[in-house]
C-alpha cells in the first residue's frame, strides 16, 4: 500500500533569553541528555522552544550528533538542515534548523522502539487500542492516497494541538482492496479496516510554536 508523505504544518520558535527565564526553567545542560520525556506543546525531552544548535551540541555532546540536510517526513517540503541526534540508533530524533541553520523549528522521530515518549505512554509503535484511550475514543485518520496521508485528527484531548502524529499500517500485512479502499478516504480509528491494516504511530512531530 503507498503512502503518501505528512502534509505540511508551518513552525516558527519565539523564546526569551534563558538568562531571563526563572530557575524553574533553568537551560538544560549535559545531565539532561538522558531525558527523553516529551512534554506536548513545552518540551521535547531537554529540547524547549528557542533550542539553537549550540545548545544541542552541548547537551548531547558533538559526537552524539549529525548535522547535515535531511529530508523531512512529507512530500512537498525540501531537504533541509538539521542536527540528527543519536543518529543510527533507536533513539534518533531529527532537529530542523532555520535561521542560517542555528535555530530549531520543529523536531520529528520516526524510529519504533526508542526511549522518547510522553507522560501517558504515547511512542513511536503505540498501536490504535492504546492511542484510544489516551485520546479519549476513536478518532479520524486522514486518508491515504494523498498528501498527509494517516494524520490524526480533533480528538478529544490536547495532544493533537500540540503534536502532529501520524499512523502507518504495518508493513508486514496485506490488505485487501476493500481495506485500502476504505482507508482511501477519510477514516475511524475504529474502522474494522484500521484494525486489519495494524496501524501504528509511525511519527511524532513538534513545531516549537505549537
């Protein structure tokens, strides 16, 4: 089954100077490399809105990261630079960089099995039963077939305001044409063919403004 890339979502960072910020809101430093809680709409693991490169290199230390163009998960975007983090492993997150390519504007992980994760469990491989629950019933799917394909829609939670995730069938099924049919529209999470296709979290994406 083909499926086509996210769609766009536009994000820009605004931030005050961490020495204005209280002590609460401390920078993160070096210690913190092992934090891989996301905290939708305020963090991502040690990574705050108004992260520079900089900062990065010295949380996880330059070893620990890639800098160079990387493409990002959807069709109608450019390569673009970014710093990968712990890249090659479970745990690679990629930081999109604008502003001459110091700056971070969104950060994106798509590896199944790392330690990155929310407080109520939300990870790269969640599967649609768990998905439910946290987001308070089924929700909608957008359709394959098109662009920003297997995006989740209004739910009755905040997470979706505050990250953009998507879901991909998996690989490893064959579905039927009547599923992928189904799923060629606009769809419940809780579509007898959702639950055929195994659908999981494949992405999870935070633009700093959201």
């Amino acid at each position: 089954m083909h499926i086509t890339p996210i769609s766009r979502r536009h994000a820009l960072v605004a931030a005050a100077s961490a020495l204005a910020l209280p002590a609460a809101s401390a920078p993160a430093s070096a210690a913190d490399k092992d934090n891989f809680v996301i905290v939708p709409g305020k963090s991502f693991g040690p990574i705050r809105k108004g992260a520079t490169l900089a900062e990065l290199e010295r949380i996880y230390g330059k070893a620990n990261i890639r800098v160079g163009m990387e493409q990002p998960p959807h069709g109608d975007f450019q390569k673009q630079r970014a710093a990968v983090i712990f890249p090659g492993t479970r745990d690679e997150a990629a930081a999109y960089l604008v502003d001459g390519g110091n700056r971070v504007e969104r950060v994106v992980i798509q590896k199944a099995g790392g330690r990155w994760r929310t407080q109520e469990g939300l990870r790269i491989g969640t599967d649609l039963a768990a998905l439910e629950k946290m987001l308070g019933g089924p929700f909608t799917i957008s359709a394959y077939g098109q662009d920003g394909g297997g995006a989740i829609g209004q739910t009755k939670s905040a997470l979706p305001r505050h990250l953009f995730i998507r879901v991909a069938p998996d690989e490893k099924k064959t579905l039927s044409a009547a599923d992928e049919a189904a799923m060629n529209k606009n769809f419940r999470s809780n579509h007898p063919a959702a639950r055929r296709a195994g659908l999981t979290v494949s992405v999870i994406w935070w633009d700093l403004t959201r």
